[in-house]
C-alpha cells in the first residue's frame, strides 16, 4: 500500500427502526472515497429508512468524500451528518452544500 494512500474505517450499524449510521474514522480522500462509495450503494439498495454520516472520527474529507455523501443525499430523503469537524464543515461550504448537507 503506498503512503500517499489515507486510511479511513467505515462501521456501519443498523437501528431497529431500518436507519443506517455509518461511523467514518480516519481521513477521506480520492484514494479510498470508492470504498464510501460502494458501502452507500450497497445501503441503498436496502432502501433504508434514513442513513446517518457519524463524523465524529473523521479528521479530513476532501471534496470526493463529500461527493459520496452528497449522492446518498441526492437518492435518499432522510441523510444527515454527525458532529462533522470544522475541516470537514469548511470543505463543506467551500463546495457550497452547506444549506444541503445539515448536521
């Protein structure tokens, strides 16, 4: 694996009522955003009733990580963010999707 590749842990829970909280650990990156990304399709298609971004843990996210969640955004109703770092809110509104994506 090469250092320039960030490390990022996604934990996925599922509460009785069908909502899905994904915890994200680590930094957010091009280089491992696919991973997100096949997680949140995978969850999709199990129509769930609302899906939570835990970024309780996440120390950075560049703009191809918000992409990810902006896309479950865009196919789901209920999406929100969980205690996101002001970095990960400043990527946040530097794209612009601050009114969008709402904690």
């Amino acid at each position: 694996m090469s250092q320039d590749r960030a490390f990022v842990t996604i934990t996925e829970m599922v509460d009785e009522a069908g909502q899905v909280t994904l915890a994200l650990t680590g930094e957010l990156d091009f280089s491992n955003s696919a991973e997100l990304r096949e997680a949140v399709a995978r969850i999709l298609d199990s129509q769930p009733s609302g899906l939570i971004f835990d970024l309780t843990e996440l120390s950075f996210s560049d703009s191809s990580g918000i992409s990810v969640i902006l896309y479950a955004h865009n196919n789901l109703t209920n999406v929100r963010l969980r205690n996101p770092s002001s970095i990960v809110e400043r990527v946040i509104q530097t794209m612009g999707l601050a009114e969008v994506l709402q904690s």
